[in-house]
C-alpha cells in the first residue's frame, strides 16, 4: 500500500513553507497538494509547520495493490475535482443536512444521507471524474457513465 496525503494549507502555514524553499508559490496557493507520505518533500512540509497553530489539514489516499484490493469489503470514491458552494449553496446544504434524521448503518454508525445538494455551477466534469462538493459533506456528483457503471455493480 502507498499512502499519498491530500494537503491543504492554512493561512499561517504558507510563510513557513514558502521559508523552506522547497514549494513553490503555486503549490502552496493550490487548493490542495498531493504528496507522498513517505517523501523528503512531506518531512519538510511536517517539520516547517510544526510549530504553527492552523498548520495543515490532511486527507489520506492509499493506494491498494491487486491483492489488497480484492480483499476489500468496502471502498471510497477518490475526488479529483471539488464543487464549489456559493453561501447561498453552503446556507441551504448545511440547513438541509441538519434537519436530517440520524441513520444507523450495518455497521452501527450514526449518519445522516442527504437526499439532495444545492450547487449552484457545475462546471463539465471529465468521463471517468467523481468530484466532491464543497469542503464540508462527503457529498458526490458524478458523470452518467460513473453512475452506469455504479448502477451496474450494485455500488
């Protein structure tokens, strides 16, 4: 398994990456930077931001071989591409997912199932792209043939 890190950068974690000369400009202003968790690049970016307080948060993507893979009872969509909420968008999802009912999964967690998004601008996604919407929800929108192909495999 190889684990990247999906890196987004907090305000007062910029002036210490860019310190370290080791990102450039681009990277640090990206909406995220993915890095590889085993990589001098992620030891730099750790030990330039250790000592600041918002720092950076991070979201896991492991990479399974084959065998893992087919040994796997459940598995999470990767978002290449994000959605962006206006606040109107962002005041009517958060209302709608609060107003929700709690669910009980198979698995005993407690979760609320939104039967609905507002995003005001989708821009065209790629054939293949599943993206995510806003910075919050694990909310997705997919193309027709990603949802054929869910459909298909009764995902």
């Amino acid at each position: 398994m190889k684990i990247n890190l999906r890196c987004l950068f907090q305000a007062e974690a910029k002036p210490a990456l860019r310190a370290t000369g080791v990102f450039s400009d681009d990277e640090i202003e990206a909406v995220v930077l993915d890095l590889d968790s085993q990589s001098d690049r992620f030891a730099a970016l750790v030990h330039a931001t250790r000592d600041t307080i918002t720092g950076t948060w991070f979201n896991p993507l492991m990479k399974f071989t084959r065998k893992e893979l087919d040994s796997a009872a459940y598995f999470q969509l990767d978002c290449r591409k994000t959605v962006a909420e206006n606040d109107k968008d962002y005041e009517w999802n958060y209302s709608h997912v609060e107003s929700l009912e709690l669910i009980q999964t198979s698995s005993g967690m407690e979760i609320k199932l939104p039967d609905r998004i507002a995003a005001s601008k989708v821009t065209p996604l790629k054939p293949n792209m599943v993206a995510g919407v806003g910075e919050w929800m694990e909310e997705y929108v997919v193309t027709d043939a990603v949802a054929a192909a869910f459909s298909s495999e009764a995902l």
